[in-house]
C-alpha cells in the first residue's frame, strides 16, 4: 500500500473536482484528485451533461430536424437511425474529452488515483482499487468532496435495463424503441423527451406535477404548444402514478390512479437524482448530511467539518456543471485563504430541449410574489430576420425590466442558441443595464442577438403609453 501525504485532496474528477484540483495545483498547493470511474470528467462527462447533448446534436443532424421547417418532414427516423449511429458521435466525444482533461492534470501536476476513497478519520483517506484491496493511503490538510449524483428511483420500477432506461442507462441500450413513456418533466426528462420524439418516435411525457417548475411560466407555455404541433409528443402533467410494470409481452406499462394504462416499447425515468456519497465512511470524518442526503455547506463552500469543503451536485441543487465548475474553483481558494469572492448572485439555467431553453435571473411569478413593478419585452423569432433563415420562427426573448429604474431584471429565452444569446442576459444583470441600453446599441445583422433591441423596444414602447415617457421608435 502507498502512502501519499499533500495539501489537497479532492474526491470526484467531475467539473468541480476536476476544476477545483487545478486551482490548488496553480496556488503551489501539492494535490491528489480520486475518482473511482477510471476516467476524468465524472458523471457530467460519461453519462449526464456531455454525452446528452451529444446525442441532442447527433440526432439534430442525423434526422435533419431542424430544417423541417422549410422541406417538410424530418428526413431520416428512428426507424432509418441506429443507436450505434448516434453512440459513435458520443463515444469520440468523450474520448476526446477525456484525453483533454488528464492533459490538463498532467499540465498543471495534479496526480491522479483511480479508485474508490473512503475516510478512516478526519485527515486520512483509504482508496480501494477494482478488487476491493486497499491501494493507497492518503493524508490530507484539505478535502474537497465532489462525487457528484446519480439517478434518483423513488419509486418501484422493474429491473430490465433494456425497457427500463435511466440516464445512465440509455447509452447502453443498443436498439431505439419505437415508442417510449417517459417520467419525470424535470430538465433531464424534458430534454430525452424531445431528443426521442425528433426522432419521430411516438412519446409519452408524464409528471405529477408541473413542468420545469423553476423555468418561467410563459416560457414553459411555449414549450409545451410547440412539443404538441410537432405531433410526436404527448404531454400529461398532474396525474398521480399507482404502478410501474412490465407488460407479458415485454413492454413498459404505467397505472394511474384512476386506473388508466399507458403502454410503450420502453421507459425512460428521470425524477431526481442523489449524491453519490455511499461506502465514503462520512461519519468517521466527522461529514454530516441533511435529511436529503447532501452535504449542508456555507457560503465558503465548507462542511461542518472546517477543513472539508463540498462542491458540485453533493452540495444540492442547481446541481449545474457551470455552476458546480465554480464551486469547486471557489471552495480551493477558500480553503487555503487566497483572495476570492462570494459565488455569483446570478447565472444562467440553460435546458437543451428542443428548442432550447435558458435563463437568468427571476421569473415573472417570483417578481410578481415580490411585488415589483416590472415590464416585459419580447422579440419572437420571427420577427428577427436570422428566424427564417435558420428555420426558427417559434422562438422568443423575453425581456423583464423594472417599471421605474429600466433596470434589467430578467432574461427568459426559447429557441435555436438561446443557451448561447443568455450570456448578454446575464451581463446585463450583472452590470446593471437599462432596456434602453439595447435600443441604442448596434448589432450584427441579420443575428438572433438583434433580438434584444427589439424586445427592449417592445417594452419600452408599452411602458411610454400614457407614461410621459418618449415612446421608442
């Protein structure tokens, strides 16, 4: 057994753990990152947020979606696309990345240990390899916890992972279901939902509750209209679910409440997901949880235990990579005292449903619940020239901005690059922009980013009504 003794010990090679290596190894600091996959990138890189948007854009471009719009009906189908044409993409991507992020270790002189760590006391590590045998011992002055999550099952579903499908699970099938039910309208769920019935596979979405709860309720709206003209997708929110099963002649059967029975060659499940903190051995490090099961932090980024920190999807929601890039970035510098600064008030939630959804900032209910005086603008794609010329003209930028001040207050968007366009949003915010801002500056035409100026002229315009405001032109 090795015995390895630095200054920083980071558990999970994810965007936080990754990241937060990195920024220890720059600050002179000796680290260690573990990660049990055998590979960098953690979940985000294998199985969540890399690999999804991956087959998003594979599929995109397998099909020919997105110009349906000017020659009709997607030009390749489910029926025509194997799953090893879209897992080819996903697999290069990943090795790629994968590659890209031990160059960085090796760069920045971050040595790595696969295995699985877990804690003998507050200081000291022990990391199991494959086997189970004990491979290393490390001792550490700081830790950085960042295992990241996996999916949550709340509820009862059968174990056949080739009709049971769950994030992790979907690039190992190897067929593409005909039709497919699909719980849970959280963002994960909306985005495999979309993704499937680009495919022109016949899609069942099914929530309890309401979707994408967080997102904007106008934006949410439009989502949902522009799922059900696409014809392959069904919405059912707010239907309580009795059972899960597998049919006698293998396909995936949901009972409701009211006894209805839906039916579908498979079924994705998305509702929720967990730190991946089992088998650490927490309690002999002195780490405590909250009743969810997370790792209850400061604002420094530190556990109950005061040279632990926490970062990434094991601290809570967002439970985003930008985010949790971040929080691992911050809780380093934190932990050995550097200068640094608080984590940002306001970022930016991007969803790759299709279309795609991003934000920042609050919603039109949470400013009405404050009893603020605002205005909304909008911009609709197709009233910005670069619309039609992508194919977009369902999309929109809705701009909030204060009654009195013009002081932006919110960015909501829908449509082709709004993960990308969010970005000015989120500027805005920070620097404290006024609407009027985006009517006298010029942009790039023909580009969605005009898109800004003429959602500020359509708010600005509602407001001057009777205002003694100058109405904007």
């Amino acid at each position: 057994m090795n015995t390895v003794k630095v200054d920083l010990a980071v558990i999970g090679a994810g965007p936080a753990g990754q990241k937060g290596a990195i920024q220890g190894a720059k600050s002179d600091k000796k680290v260690v990152l573990i990660d049990r996959l055998g590979l960098l990138g953690g979940a985000c890189l294998h199985t969540g947020t890399i690999p999804s948007k991956t087959l998003r854009m594979a599929i995109l471009d397998l099909t020919g979606f997105l110009q349906s719009n000017y020659y009709g009906q997607a030009q390749r189908t489910a029926r025509e696309i194997l799953m090893s044409d879209l897992t080819f993409r996903v697999n290069k991507v990943i090795e790629d990345e994968n590659k890209l992020l031990a160059e960085q270790c090796a760069g920045n002189g971050v040595e790595v240990i696969y295995g699985t760590g877990r804690f003998t006391d507050s200081h000291t590590l022990e990391v199991l390899n494959a086997q189970g045998q004990i491979s290393y011992r490390v001792e550490s002055e700081k830790f950085l916890i960042a295992v990241g999550s996996k999916p949550r099952q709340p509820i009862d579903i059968p174990h056949n992972p080739e009709v049971f499908l769950d994030s992790d699970q979907v690039f190992r099938t190897t067929q593409l279901p005909q039709s497919l039910i699909v719980l849970g309208g959280g963002i994960i769920g909306c985005e495999y939902a979309t993704m499937f019935a680009a495919l022109g596979m016949r899609v069942l979405l099914l929530d309890r509750r309401e979707l994408l709860r967080a997102v904007d309720g106008e934006i949410t709206g439009y989502f949902c209209e522009y799922a059900r003209q696409q014809g392959k997708m069904d919405i059912r929110i707010k239907q309580p679910i009795k059972q899960v099963r597998l049919s006698e002649d293998g396909q995936a059967e949901v009972v409701m409440e009211d006894g209805e029975c839906m039916r579908a060659a498979s079924l994705f499940y998305s509702m929720g997901r967990i730190a991946n903190l089992e088998g650490m051995q927490l309690e002999k490090a002195g780490v405590e949880l909250n009743k969810l099961g997370n790792i209850p932090v400061n604002e420094l980024f530190q556990s109950n235990c005061a040279h632990i920190y926490a970062a990434g999807d094991v601290i809570g929601p967002p439970g985003l990579a930008s985010t949790a890039i971040e929080q691992g970035r911050l809780a380093v510098r934190n932990a050995f005292a550097m200068k640094t600064r608080s984590f940002p008030e306001f970022f930016p939630t991007g969803i790759y449903t299709i279309p795609e959804i991003s934000s920042v900032g609050p919603t039109e209910e949470e400013l009405q619940s404050q009893g603020v005086r605002y205005e909304v603008g909008r911009a609709h794609y197709k009233e910005i020239a670069r619309g039609p010329i992508a194919g977009d003209i369902s999309g929109m930028i809705k701009l909030i901005f204060h009654a009195e001040t013009l002081e932006v207050l919110g960015v909501h968007i829908i449509g082709t690059h709004a993960t990308e366009l969010i970005s000015m949003g989120q500027m805005a915010l920070d620097f404290r922009v006024k609407a009027d801002y985006f009517v006298e500056t010029i942009f790039n035409y023909p580009t969605f980013a005009e898109g800004y100026r003429i959602a500020a002229l359509d708010g600005l315009n509602k407001l001057g009504k009777g205002s003694g405001l100058k109405r904007w032109s």
